[in-house]
C-alpha cells in the first residue's frame, strides 16, 4: 500500500537559524557566467503568469488537496472528480502566457549558460518562452496517457470529447491550482462524464506525476547526468518539499556543486545553498540576464 505522500514541510531549525536570503544577484551572476548551469524550476516561476504555486502565502494547499495517484486509480468517484475541475481547470493553464522569468531562463540558454532546464512545473510555460530540450520531471498537462494500454494522445483531443460528452456542463473555473484542479461543488462533479480511452477503453489519466506516484526512471537518471555534469545548480521558484525535486540538490550538494536558491521564502534546501536569493522571480532573473549582458556584451547567437 501507498503512504499518502508529503504535500507540506515546515522548516527545522537548521534552516531557521539561517541568515535571510539575500537581495544582490551578483554572486548569482558570477557563477552563471562560468556556464554549465541546471536550472530546476518550480511552481514559483509560474506564479506571476496567474497560476498559483502550492506553498506561498496564497499557495493552494491552504484550501486544496491534490489528487493522489492512489485516489486517482482507486475510485471512479475521484477520477470524475479529476476530470470535472481538470476539464475547466486545463483551459486556464493553456491560456497562460510565459513571463520574465520564463524568458529569462530562455535567454540564459540560448546565450549558452545553461546546460539543462528540469522542471517540476507542467504548465510547459518554459518551453513556451522558447527554452529547448527542457526535462518535465512530473510530465506535462497538454498529453494524456491511458493506464490500460499505454496509448498518450493530445490534451486538445480529450478536451473536444469531453466538451462533446458534457454539453450540458455549464460550471467555471475560478481558483486554478498548479496541477490544472479547480475547486467545484460535488453536486456539480456529479453530473460530469468521464470518458474512457478509444483504443482499449481503460481509464485516461493525464500524463503528469501525480502525488504519491514514482517519476519514471529513465527521466530521473538523465536529470543526475545532468547534475553530474553541471558546474552549478540553479533553483529557481521551488520550495524543494517533495523528494523528486529536493534530490538533486543533495546530490549536487554532496558532490560539492554550487547550489543557488532563488525562491521568495524558506525552502528544504536552505541548508545546502551556497547563495540564497529571496526576491520575486521575475525580478530577480530580469536583473541577471541584464547583468550577464552588460558583462559579456550583446549575443551573436
């Protein structure tokens, strides 16, 4: 049996006797200067494009509880659920425009600082703002994958059958969650239809890592090869509570690898930081890539 997974941290006195995250992206700069970063980004950088995270001061774990992959595959009561405030919920995260911090980190990469994007984020804002080959480390919510057969297809796709099968179905979406869930009452939930895969008829799931579910192998060791090879770590909007995410930088950490935080409050991985920046992520990745820029001169990219 799954135990129910951590959703919440709250910081020890190891991370409490810390001195505040600091302001000046200087250092910040000097190590991204070097080359060979890996950013790992978060829920954080997608705030300032309307999608909240989980964790900050109006984060939606105050109000919402992810679905679990055991609830998820457990009950068709749950997977109507899903899909009832997912169907809504999706539209407003497609509808999403990338931000400056998205920006930022794509021109970070293509000026050639960066040697690999992993993020734990699946609005695909990233790869929206023009960043490449960037590893989805809990998938994306734009694909959809049957759990009998394998089959992934299109969001859009599922979206037209679900519009079709619910024409009836008038509810709107008001809080959006960062896994693409809206909250709605389930006397509203009830009235969903839920439809199955048109290859084998078995249960659709989006193909994204749910809580309490194991990101695939492959694309864990990939991120270590990247985090082997990398000469700093760049954490960008992420409180680092869940392991899949908080591993690479104990293992960047142990390897004596750079560890940069740049997240507005406290995170798991405070104590393994060499610099912590506490400022907006929109601001705070504005001001170095202006920094980069004023040190090496503009890009022939």
């Amino acid at each position: 049996m799954r135990s129910r997974p951590t959703l919440e941290w709250s910081p020890g006195p190891e991370v409490l006797a810390l001195e505040p995250g600091a302001t000046d992206i200087g250092p910040v700069a000097q190590t991204v200067a070097a080359g060979r970063v890996v950013v790992l980004s978060g829920a954080g950088i997608s705030t300032e494009s309307g999608i909240p995270d989980y964790r900050g001061e109006t984060g939606s774990l105050r109000t919402h509880t992810p679905m679990t992959y055991g609830d998820f595959t457990a009950s068709e009561a749950a997977r109507r659920r899903y899909w009832a405030r997912s169907h809504l919920g999706w539209r407003t995260i497609a509808r999403a425009a990338p931000n400056d911090g998205h920006r930022a980190v794509a021109a970070l990469q293509a000026r050639g600082h960066l040697s690999g994007i992993i993020t734990q984020n699946v609005d695909g804002l990233h790869q929206a703002a023009g960043a490449r080959d960037v590893i989805e480390l809990h998938g994306n919510l734009d694909r959809v994958i049957c759990l009998g057969c394998g089959t992934t297809s299109a969001r859009e796709v599922l979206d037209r059958r679900l519009r079709a099968a619910n024409q009836a179905f008038t509810a709107e979406a008001t809080r959006i969650n960062p896994d693409g869930d809206v909250e709605l009452p389930e006397d509203v939930v009830r009235t969903f239809t839920v439809v199955p895969c048109t290859v084998c008829g078995g249960v659709l799931k989006p193909d994204v890592v749910f809580f309490g579910e194991n990101v695939p192998r492959s694309r864990v060791e990939r991120c270590y090869r990247l985090i082997d090879d990398a000469n700093a770590v760049l954490v960008l909007g992420s409180s680092l509570t869940v392991m899949s995410g908080f591993r690479f930088v104990r293992h960047a950490a142990k390897a004596a690898t750079p560890v940069l935080i740049v997240n507005q409050g406290l995170t798991r991985g405070d104590p393994y930081a060499t610099y912590r920046i506490d400022l907006p992520l929109g601001r705070a990745l504005t001001a170095l890539t202006e920094l980069l820029e004023e040190a090496s001169g503009p890009s022939h990219a």
